[in-house]
C-alpha cells in the first residue's frame, strides 16, 4: 500500500515536472530570448559620454516594472482567468466576448479588435524570427569583429532550415527544447549574478523612483528610450495563447519562480556591466559573457532564438486553423503532423508567406537594431487589443463594476497605451511594417468575410426552400435509386444548388439523401456528444449538422459515421458526395469596390477545395459547377 502511494506520487511529480519544463521551450522561448536586444536598444540613446550612472538604473527600473505590470500582473495574474473552455489568445478571448455581447453593434466592434489583433500577431510573427536570429548571430561580432560579413549569411541559412522543417511538425524536435531552455535561463540567471555579486548596488533600481525620475529628467529621449524597453516583455501574450498546451499552473510558477528571476538578473547583470565598463553598452549580453564561453553562448543563443521563432510560427498555424473556422480567411491545408497532439499541424500556405516575409525583413534591416523599432508596434497593439477584450469579459461575464474594471483595466491600458505611442514616433524608421502587416491582413479578413456574406446572401436569394420541395416531392415523379447521398450546404433551410443541378441532368435522387452543413462554434472544441445532430426531414431524407470548435479541423466523413450509433444507417464505402464548386465571376454591378474585389477574386481562386477542407475521398465526390457573381 505504501509501495503503491509512493510510486504514484513519484508518477505525479514527474508529470508535473515534465510540464514545467516543456513551458519553458514552448511558451517562454520569445520573451527569454528578449535579453539578447532590449537593454542594448533602450541605452542606445545614451552611447558614450551621454551615458550616465543614473540613465542605466533608471532604464532597468523600467524593464522590470514593465515586466511586473504587463506579465506578472496583467497576463499572469488577470487575463489567464479568462480563458475559453481552456484555450487562450486574442481570437479566443474575443469568441468569449462575443458571447456576452448584447447588442450587434457592440458584437461588431468586439469582432474588429479581435480581427486587429490577429493581425498584428501575423506581424509579430514576421518579425520575431527576424530580429531574434539575427540578434543572436551578431555575437560573431563581439567574438570576432573581422567575420561581421558573415553575420547576415548565416542568419539567412538558420531561417531557411527553420521554415523548411516545418513540414515535418515539432513533435519529434519538441522534446528537446525544454532542456535547451532549461540551460539558456539558468545562463542568464548565473552570467548576470556574476556581474551583480561585484556591483551589488545595481538593485536599487528595483525602486519605481529611478524609472519615473528618467521620465521626468530626459522627457522625449525616455519616451523615445520607453519604445525599446517594451522589446522586454515581447512575448507576454504567448503565456495567454499557450494555456491550452499546459494549463494556467504551469506557466504561472515556471513564470514567477524561475523565468522572471533569472531574466531580471541578466537585465541587471548587463546594467552593472555597463555602469562599470560604459564602452561595452555596445552589445551588453554577449560582453557579459567570458571570452571562453562566448562561442558556446552564440551557439546556445542560436537555439534558444530558433526555439523562439518556431513558437511564433507555430502560434501563426494556429491562428490561421482559427480565422479560417471563423469565416475569416479562405479554406487552406492544414496537415496534422501528430497523430497523439491536435494541436500539431503544419498550415503550408502560411510558412511560405511566413519564409518569404522574414527574409525580405532581414535583408531589408540587416541588423537587429535596425528591426528592434519594427517590433514594437506589433507587440504593444496586441497589448491593446488583449486588454480591451478582457475588460469587457470582466465586466460582462465576470460581472465587476464598472468602476473595478476601469480602476484595473484602465491603469494597464495606460501603460500599454504609453508603449504604443512610443512605439509610432518610430513608424519612419521601421515601425511602418508591422502596420503595413496588420492593416493587410485586416484588409484580406474583413474582404473574405465581406465577400462570403454577399455570396451567401445571394445564393439564398436564388434558392428553393427545402420546405417547398420536400412538400412536392411525393407527387413528383423522381426516380429513387439505391444508394447514398450527401449534399453539402450552407443552409439546412434551401435545397443546395447541386441537388437541384443533379435532378436536372440525371432525373434521380438517392433512397437515402443526407443535407449536411458544418457549423462553426465559438468554443475551442466541440463537445463529443454534441458532434452531430440530426432530423428526418422526409422519408430517406435527413438534415445534419456537424458542429466545430474553432480550435479544430473538420471530419465529415468520420463524423456521418457517428450517425450508427443513432439508429441511422450511414454505409461509408456506398455514399457518393455532391458538392457545388462555386466560381466566383465579377458582378455588372459589383457590390466591392475594385481592390477588394480584386482580392476576394485571388482568395475565392486560390482556396483549396471543401473536398480536401472537409476530408472528403475524392474518389467518391460529384463537383457540380456553379457560377456566382459579385
């Protein structure tokens, strides 16, 4: 009995120590990585003479209240308690807006900052390869100057064998980066200790005072000098979209009881290396390093970045599954690459916009200073558009006051605000590209969404309401013939297009006639129970509709066959899929004007087909062809 206690207590340490490890490769890779940069851009203001005692404490004092107020306090402590059904995220945490909106003008703008915010999380997830691979590289500078022409080659090749890997999933390599991890924070933690031992007095930066007296003493500068102190908690909202992956616990004591502590003592490790030696502000974490390690800390620097980019690039996949559940973008491949994770998938369209988007941006930039001012941006508008949404989800699912909700919510907004406007004094100098990211990729979302309305509005405007068909059906003199059909459609309440293109060219209709439509839930899975309903609607008839979470891939095949278990004979191997393959033409008169237009066109072409969406056999589909204009 004994025995037995003791090894399921052995089993359930070992579980949760596994957890914590694997936070810290997936979800802590960017913000971990974030010393490799942001101290060296808030200083660089402040180069040489310029560079005093006080403008070091009082730069640290802000790194580490950023990281107190935006992480600890706003993400950690509040918006992880609003998760969906477990999930996380911008996208997530405006379905649960959604849901407690009253009325539809509120529902549409709740939509517009949820669709702003993916947007700018695409940019972040362009530019965070970018800037962290190539801030990792640059310590061949530091180890030897002569090599800096080798600098940009070999961040190009890092970033091409990262993208090119992406097909065959992180499953495998997934292991291995919570060790990596492991050994890149207790890096940081020891490297800076070393410097704080020999000037100790760095922490008394740790006082509030020291960041507001910089405010107050350099006014512009430190406004300028605050765009770059915010490059410290890039990655914040990681802890938020990861939940799923591990839950709210992990990732809050991995955050407070190693991650936190071991980046404020690198922050202040660098501070105190600067304060004593001034010429080293240049690139203050790789001259923290010994000479001798600092070829392995390149190396070491080169993994932990990768590790960072491949959780953006990860999140990205994610968040493109998401907007294309929600009617947001165009159908794509997704290919799941582990048969024991769902969350495993590999979206090729997006890595190969994401592969060419970082390349164009690292030879455009070519340094990491250069791209430190086209991070921000990003980064401090989804700050914004994640506090937004959780103030209306405490206040309306929560049921806080008024005034609690705009004591707390209002204080953080102000320092994400503070951040953001800092950010946009540098839109000339590379803070035009995150915004040029984020108002394409609102303009392709808010165009397919636009564009599909007007579709369905009219095809129903077109259509037979099945009601009226099904009312003549028995005096009819349609032929049934043996077998299965299942038509797939929009709207359970109109006779799809393709049955009425199939009775036209073939005179018949099945024996048993299934109308399917997929419906897409604001929950991040669809309870098993509740996959599919289903209603006879005449003899041999049925309707059914399959439900989705957003966080999930359709099935329909595997779902009809759920029917079984209802009493419903659905043979698999002698059903024969009838779907209408829309072609979408300009309208005479068009109903979007020429860009948009032009765009939804390009969409409409280069969607991939609902067989491959819905997992249909394509040995056993009918396409009837259907021209739509617009």
């Amino acid at each position: 009995m004994n025995t037995s206690a003791t090894q399921h207590g052995g089993a359930a340490d070992k579980l949760r120590l596994s957890a914590l490890v694997g936070v810290l490769g997936v979800v802590y890779g960017d913000i971990g990585t974030s010393p490799l940069y942001a101290l060296q851009a808030s200083i660089a203001y402040f180069k040489g003479p310029a560079l005093l005692r006080e403008d070091v404490l009082g730069v640290l004092s802000l790194i580490t209240w950023a990281l107190i107020i935006t992480v600890t306090l706003k993400y950690v402590t509040f918006i992880m308690r609003a998760d969906n059904n477990g999930e996380g995220g911008t996208l997530s945490l405006m379905a649960l807006a959604s849901r407690v909106t009253r009325s539809e003008r509120t529902r549409v703008a709740v939509g517009l900052v949820g669709i702003v915010g993916a947007g700018l999380f695409f940019g972040d997830g362009l530019i965070t390869p970018a800037v962290s691979i190539l801030s990792a590289v640059e310590g061949i500078e530091v180890v030897a100057p002569s090599m800096s022409e080798a600098v940009l080659p070999i961040a190009i090749a890092v970033i091409v064998g990262l993208f090119l890997v992406q097909k065959y999933g992180t499953a495998k390599v997934g292991r291995a980066f919570g060790p990596i991890m492991v050994l890149w924070f207790l890096s940081l933690g020891l490297l800076g200790l070393s410097q704080i031992v020999l000037h100790p007095g760095v922490l008394i930066a740790l006082n509030p005072y020291f960041g507001a007296s910089f405010i107050v003493r350099h006014d512009r500068i430190a406004f300028l000098a605050l765009g770059a102190v915010v490059l410290a908690v890039t990655g914040a909202e990681a802890l938020y979209a990861d939940m799923s992956h591990f839950g709210r616990r992990p990732i809050r004591v991995s955050w407070l009881f190693f991650v936190l502590p071991c980046l404020l003592l690198n922050y202040y490790g660098q501070g105190a290396l600067v304060v004593s030696h001034p010429h080293l502000a240049d690139n203050p974490f790789y001259n923290l390093v010994p000479h001798v390690l600092q070829v392995p800390m390149i190396l070491l620097a080169t993994m932990a970045t990768v590790i960072a980019s491949q959780a953006v690039i990860t999140g990205a996949f994610t968040v493109a599954r998401t907007c294309v559940q929600l009617g947001l973008l165009p159908r794509m491949e997704i290919r799941h690459t582990s048969e024991m994770e769902q969350g495993q998938i590999y979206v090729p369209q997006i890595n190969t916009i994401l592969a060419i988007g970082v390349l164009l941006l690292v030879l455009t930039f070519q340094s990491s200073a250069a791209l430190a001012s086209a991070y921000g941006i990003a980064v401090t508008g989804t700050f914004l558009c994640d506090n937004t949404l959780a103030a209306f989800v405490y206040r309306r699912e929560f049921g806080w006051s008024r005034l609690a909700t705009i004591a707390l919510f209002g204080a953080i907004g102000i320092a994400d605000l503070a951040f953001f406007a800092a950010n946009s004094l540098k839109i000339i100098e590379g803070g035009w590209v995150p915004l040029a990211i984020g108002f394409t990729i609102i303009l392709v979302m808010t165009t397919w969404r636009r564009g599909r309305g007007l579709i369905l509005a009219r095809w129903m405007q077109d259509s037979l309401p099945l009601s009226s068909f099904l009312a003549r059906l028995p005096q009819s003199r349609i032929v049934r013939v043996p077998g299965t059909a299942v038509f797939m459609t929009g709207n359970l309440e109109f006779v799809p297009n393709a049955l009425l293109h199939n009775l036209k060219h073939n005179k018949v209709l099945h024996e048993q006639v299934f109308f399917v439509t997929v419906r897409n839930l604001e929950v991040p899975q669809a309870a098993p129970g509740e996959r599919v309903r289903c209603e006879e609607a005449a003899p041999g008839i049925y309707k059914v509709t399959l439900y989705y979470g957003f966080m999930e891939s359709p099935n329909v095949p595997r779902a009809l066959e759920s029917l079984n278990s209802q009493g419903i004979e659905f043979k698999a191997m002698q059903t024969s899929y009838f779907l209408g393959r829309e072609t979408v033409v300009p309208a005479s008169v068009p109903k979007l004007r020429f860009i948009r237009r032009w765009l939804f066109l390009f969409m409409a072409r280069n969607a991939i087909t609902a067989t491959e969406f819905f997992r249909i056999p394509s040995d056993r589909v009918v396409e009837l062809g259907v021209r739509i204009a617009v």
